[in-house]
C-alpha cells in the first residue's frame, strides 16, 4: 500500500525542524519479525527539542504512532496511517552517578546496552534489564520485565514529550505501572529515564548477566520474533495453557508456535502479518475454548488490516 506523501505539507508547516521526515518509508525490516507496510511518513528527530518542535507544530488530526526496536510488535500489512516516530542517536546516551548509583539512559538505548553499561560502573539492580529485548522506551511504556526484576522497580523518573510539545517529568508514582502497562497517555513520547541501582560488584553482576543470557537461549526461540507473545493470565503461565489447547507448533502460512517456547510466534521466512496475528487469534480462541482462559496480547500492534476472519 503506497500512502498520500505529505512530508512536503509538514516542512511547510515546520521550517525549522531539524529531524528526518520519509514518505512511505518501509518499517518492516525495523521489526524483529521482518513483516508489515509502510509508514505514511517517518520522523527521526535529532533531539528532545526538535521532538518537541514537531509534535507542537503538527495538526492534531495526524496520527501520530512510536516504535522503538520494533522487538515487540507487528506492523499490519497495510502500513501505518499518519507519522511514525523512531527515536535514533540523539536518545542514546547512559550517563552513570557513581555516587549515588543513579543511571540514566535515553530511550532509545537497548535494554542490555543499558545493563551492561551498569554492569561496568559496578552498579547493581539492572542486570534484568539484559533478558528484555527491546529499548528502555519500550520497558517504559509496557513496565518491562525479567528473569524476577521489572522496570517499576528501579525507575525513579522519566521524562517525556506531550502531543502538545510540552516536555515533562514523571515521577515512578506518576507512571501508574502494574503488570506490562503504564498509564501515561499512550501520546506522550519518553525520551530519557532515571534508574536507580546499588552498588555491586562488576564480575558479580557480569556472571547475573551470563545466567540471564544463558537461560533465555536455552528456552526461547532465536528465530524471527516478537518476544513473548501473550501476557500471563493471573495465577498460569501463558505458555502452559496454549499447550495444553494443543498450539504448539501450530501453523498459518509461514507464522508458526515455536515449539521450543509456544508463547512465542515466529516467522519461519515468508509470513505476512496478517499470518502471525492470524495465528495469535487462533491460539487465543483454543485456548478460550480449552480452559476458558483469556490471552491478552502483549505483542503491540499498529496499522491498517488486521487477522483474517
């Protein structure tokens, strides 16, 4: 699907913006499961200011959509309506207070950069961070967890872009964590995070992170993914019921179960989205059928179309 180019309408309206804007510009090979359409238009902003810059000056009637790694999510067949934002360098950098064992991190940082980056100053408390494939942008937003430790846990602040430009701060109270969900409005752009850690021994935590490391290529797939699929229903584990419904290694075109971890969906080469979130659907109504559980999705999905009836 080709969109309607409206970059040249947005740099009218945005003479001094200094960020990337791409029309149609594809997305699916920003995605760990290498599926979906374009996006309408895609912004990189060099920085918060000019993130800021852009969001005040767009009329509100553009949507406007986030995406970090792209290891938690499907992009639909059809593209992404209105402007998807990817935060790039200048949400990169870890800053550590060896003093107080504070790190702070912009969002688009990977998770394990982040932890290793810790690991080194010697501040314990983050090591979890390097079971979570994704950004801290993304453990943000969904309340990131691992291997026994979540963001909420470690948070002290974040800082965001509102749809009205307005940079602000929130504190972890403020963020309305609770099983991967926080309740800032899903329009609000972070752009960096403060942690909190301890001080540790930097060998101690490098073994916590070769146990983390080791344990998830032992039981998670390594193929196309999205990480895990579903959210545990209170009190199960989700992979134990869409066994025992029967699902792993069940197929839809190219998207498959794993059958080493079957709360995770992959592509085995030629999938389309549709496939997958087919499938997700599938796997949801077995397992409905089965013990009349209720999956919810964990993986985010964005865009136009959707799973086939």
């Amino acid at each position: 699907m080709t969109f309607p180019d409206i970059t040249a309408n947005l740099k009218s309206r945005l003479p001094n913006l200094r960020g990337r804007l791409l029309a149609n510009q594809a997305l699916g090979e920003m995605t760990w499961f290498r599926v979906g359409g374009p996006a309408q238009v895609l912004f990189m902003p060099e920085d918060e200011h000019d993130l800021a810059y852009f969001l005040r000056n767009t009329p509100r009637d553009i949507p406007v959509t986030v995406i970090g790694a792209g290891s938690n999510l499907i992009v639909r067949d059809g593209g992404v309506e209105g402007v998807v934002i990817r935060l790039g360098r200048g949400f990169n950098e870890v800053r550590i207070d060896e003093a107080t064992h504070r790190v702070t991190a912009g969002t688009a940082m990977l998770d394990v950069m982040v932890s290793r980056a810790a690991q080194k100053a010697g501040v314990a408390g983050l090591a979890f961070l390097s079971g979570i494939p994704g950004t801290i942008g993304g453990a943000l937003r969904m309340n990131g967890g691992a291997y026994g430790g979540e963001t909420k846990d470690i948070l002290i602040e974040a800082r965001g872009v509102d749809r009205d430009g307005n940079l602000r701060n929130y504190s972890n109270a403020d963020m309305g964590f609770s099983y991967r969900h926080c309740s800032v409005p899903d329009d609000v752009v972070f752009v960096t995070a403060t942690f909190q850690g301890k001080a540790g021994d930097p060998e101690t935590i490098a073994a916590e992170m070769a146990a983390i490391k080791a344990k998830r290529e032992a039981s998670q797939p390594r193929n196309r993914t999205g990480g895990s699929t579903f959210k545990n229903p209170p009190g199960k584990n989700a992979w134990k019921v869409i066994d025992e419904a029967g699902c792993r290694g069940l197929k839809i075109g190219d998207a498959q179960v794993s059958e080493l971890h079957c709360n995770f969906l992959i592509n085995l080469g030629s999938a389309t989205a549709t496939d997958i979130e087919t499938l997700g659907e599938t796997v949801r109504a077995r397992v409905k059928a089965h013990s009349g559980t209720q999956l919810d999705w964990e993986i985010k999905r964005i865009g136009v179309g959707g799973p086939r009836p």
